[in-house]
C-alpha cells in the first residue's frame, strides 16, 4: 500500500534525531512502538514494524466475549488466528477467510466500545461471529449474515449490505435493542445478549436445514417492500385533486 512521499527533517538542533511524519490513515498507532530496521543495499529500505502485541491481546478478548454472546448456542472453542486474514488495515473487500484489522483494535482500545470505536468493534464482532458459525455448521451465506446481524444486534451497527430482511427478522426474535451501541468490554454485558442470540440462531439453523424456505422467504420479503416503495413512490407522484 502506497502512502505517498515524507521528508526526513531534524527533530531539533540539539537532539540529534530525525523524524518522519506519517499518514493520517496510520494515525491508530499513535503512542505504539516501532522497531526500525534497515533493509541496505542499491536500494535501501527503513523498515517500521509496530509492536501490535496490544491489539493481538484484544482480538483474543474479543473472541472470549463473542464466545459469552453465543454460549446458549454451544461453545466456539478458541480463538485460532489461522482461520482469520490478519491485517493493519480493514480491507475494502474479502475472499475466503474474514478480515481483523488490528488498526480496529487499535481505535477500539483507544476511543472505547461504545465511544467513537463502535464502528471499529463492529467489523471486529462481524468477522469472528462468522468464524462462530462457521464452527457451529452454518452455510458460508448464511455465515455471513449471521455475522453482520450479531453485531447490528448487539452493537447497533451494521456491517453488510442487502441484509435487511435478516436484520428485520433477527430484531424480531431477539427483543429489546435498547443496550445496542452502549455494550462495552465487561463479559457480562454480552452474556446478556446470549439468549436472544439462540432464538436468532435457531431461526438461521432452520434456514440451513432447509435452504428453499430461507430463499422463498426472503424473495417474498423483497417483493413485498418493493411493492410498497412503489405505492409510495405512485401517491407522492400523483397529482391532488381540488
């Protein structure tokens, strides 16, 4: 990933030391130390590999609380690095195996759960809950969605799109969303969410055993709602008669 040029300046008359100013795109490593190492020859490289071992210890926490939010269903086991593709930078798109961006962690530990890092927690959450259910037998579609319907539900936030007719109907069976956005780190405020998480679950475990149902379903949804956009669309449309 290319982040453009930087000049190399002096940090001080007296100091002796030189400094570089980096991207805002790198600004969650703010206060995380860097080793620097020197890669010589025709042409030389100074190399910076942040100390992420921080972010590493949350992502492990992480999957212990998502783990808590789904123990009604069955136990996920642990955290296993190799079933995720671990990156500093959320990708933009993902095959196969589901991103964690250690620079999410980063804003999460820094800005908090349900501060400015909600968003950061979501994608985190999204991921792993796909991961979960890939464990537990889910189908790669509906792993999918189950992901993103786990952290609309517990954290407000929704991180696909073209999943509204999962996220209405997991609303439905999961009840109350009033705590959703304000979930912060402490396991007991996920255990909280773990029985409503298994009506969801047994919903989608249904969808699995029978796929044609999940498909029907959700066309007939879509057709409904667009159904009604259009009526909306056709009374605002037309003209009022005096």
């Amino acid at each position: 990933m290319y982040f453009g040029q930087r000049r190399i300046r002096s940090a001080g008359r007296t100091s002796g030391s030189v400094e570089v100013t980096l991207p805002p795109q790198l600004q969650a490593l703010q206060e995380i130390e860097c080793r620097l190492m020197l890669r010589d020859g025709a042409t030389p490289e100074i190399i910076i590999q942040p100390d992420l071992s921080v972010a590493y210890n949350l992502l492990q926490k992480l999957w212990s609380l998502v783990g808590a939010a789904l123990a009604d269903i069955d136990e996920i086991g642990d955290f296993d690095a190799s079933e995720f593709t671990l990156a500093l930078m959320p990708p933009s798109h993902w095959q196969r195996r589901p991103p964690l961006a250690y620079v999410d962690a980063l804003v999460v530990l820094r800005q908090g759960a349900a501060g400015g890092g909600t968003e950061a927690l979501a994608r985190l959450v999204a991921c792993m809950s796909i991961v979960a259910a890939y464990r537990l037998g889910l189908s790669e579609p509906l792993a999918l969605a189950f992901g993103d319907v786990v952290a609309y539900l517990v954290l407000g936030v929704a991180t696909q799109s073209g999943l509204e007719y999962e996220r209405g109907l997991a609303q439905q069976l999961y009840g109350s969303r009033d705590g959703a956005g304000k979930v912060s780190l402490d396991p007991g405020a996920w255990t909280r969410s773990a029985p409503g998480l298994r009506r969801v679950w047994e919903e989608f475990e249904g969808w699995h055993a029978d796929p044609p149902t999940y498909t029907s379903a959700r066309q007939r949804w879509y057709l409904a709602l667009n159904l009604e956009l259009g009526s909306a669309h056709a009374a605002v449309g037309s003209p009022t008669m005096r």
